[in-house]
C-alpha cells in the first residue's frame, strides 16, 4: 500500500487496480488498516473509485472529517482529474455532456435522450494528449461523478478504455482497466487550506506506449 500523505484527518493513497473502495473485507480501508499496523482505526472511504480503475485516493481518518469532504463532493469543489488510454482517436478536446441511466440488472451505464427519475446529467472535459498504434492518451476533468461516467460516456463515442470489457474494450489484464486518478485537488476538512495530490500511471501496457511526460 502506497501511501502518499496522512495526518489526524485524512490519509492520501493510491488506490491498487482490482480493489474495491468499499469497507469490506480486502477493500482500501482494511488495506490501509493493515499497512498502518491498526485494525481498529478510522479509516472511512470518501469518494469511489471503480474497483477496475487505481490511483490517487483519499480517506478520511475521523467521522467529522468524512462528513466535511462528503459535503465538497456533493457541492463539487472536490477537483478530480484522470488519466485514460482509450482505443480510437478521439477529437483534440471537447465536453462530454450527457444523460446517463443505469441498468441495476447488467450493472451497465448507459447515454440516454429520455429523461427519468433516475436519469443523471454528466459532464466532463477532456484534452487528448498522444496518439500510438490506434490508441490515445487522454486527460479528463471530472465535473460530475456519475458512476462508471468516463467509461459509459467515452464507449458510447465509440472510444472504450483499453481494459474495459464491459464497454467493449480488448482486455489487457483481469481486473483493470486503463483509468488512472492522476489528481485530486480539495479543501482541507480540518484548515480549509486547498491541497492537491498527484501521482503519474504505471509504467506497464497501455501506457508505456506513451512518453513518460506525455501525461504531465
């Protein structure tokens, strides 16, 4: 477990392809239980990140610190920023805007035109920053956090993520997927001050096809 930041109200980690963030047996929280050698501590999970994705995750290390950053969330002053190898070439940048639904029996995200009770706005930016062998290295801004958002909202452009099966992309390894937390950017829940937290993806396929700086 890598952590990268901790203190009495939050601890920074990046979060390992395949594990749910979820408090649970073998989730982030009772890894990083074990990696701080306490099986009794706080350790409460803020924000989700899909089990198939890693990177930069934060956990809050008291209930009065989780509620705080639960409420920068909702009230989107929680800056999330990620990396993603899609297959395809996508357009140089642009915005995402769409409706998304959720199929409960697939467990599937989907773009829809129809508006419901369940159906959620989902917005997102991104930059494409490289190309390679029918590939692309591409930066997002998360505006919402819908789930499975960039990997619904991308597949439906006819770009899935290298990995994600799910939306129809060629498998690379079991259990992961090519969508990296590159950085997370939020008011401190003890001072308010506005931290940030970065780290860079694997040097493992598909992102070794790109320069190591591409992605800074």
């Amino acid at each position: 477990m890598e952590i990268l930041y901790q203190d009495k109200r939050i601890l920074v980690c990046i979060k390992p392809f395949g594990v749910l963030a979820t408090d649970e047996a073998g989730g982030l929280p009772s890894l990083v239980r074990a990696a701080l050698g306490d099986p009794a501590a706080c350790v409460r999970t803020v924000h989700r990140l899909d089990r198939v994705a890693g990177g930069v995750t934060v956990l809050a290390r008291s209930r009065e610190a989780a509620r705080r950053l639960g409420i920068r969330v909702q009230s989107r002053t929680f800056r999330k920023a990620y990396f993603a190898v899609v297959e395809g070439i996508p357009p140089e940048s642009g915005t995402m805007r769409d409706l998304l639904a959720r199929d409960r029996q697939t467990r599937r995200t989907f773009v829809t035109d129809t508006p419901g009770r369940d159906v959620r706005e989902a917005v997102l930016d991104y930059r494409t920053l490289q190309t390679h062998d029918g590939f692309s290295l591409v930066h997002i801004l998360l505006h919402t956090g819908r789930t499975h958002q960039i990997r619904a909202q991308f597949s439906s452009r006819g770009f899935p993520l290298a990995g994600d099966i799910k939306y129809g992309g060629q498998p690379i390894r079991p259990g992961e997927i090519a969508l990296w937390s590159y950085a997370l950017e939020f008011p401190h829940p003890q001072t308010d001050e506005t931290v940030c937290f970065t780290a860079p993806p694997p040097d493992t396929f598909p992102w070794n096809l790109f320069a190591a700086d591409a992605a800074l």
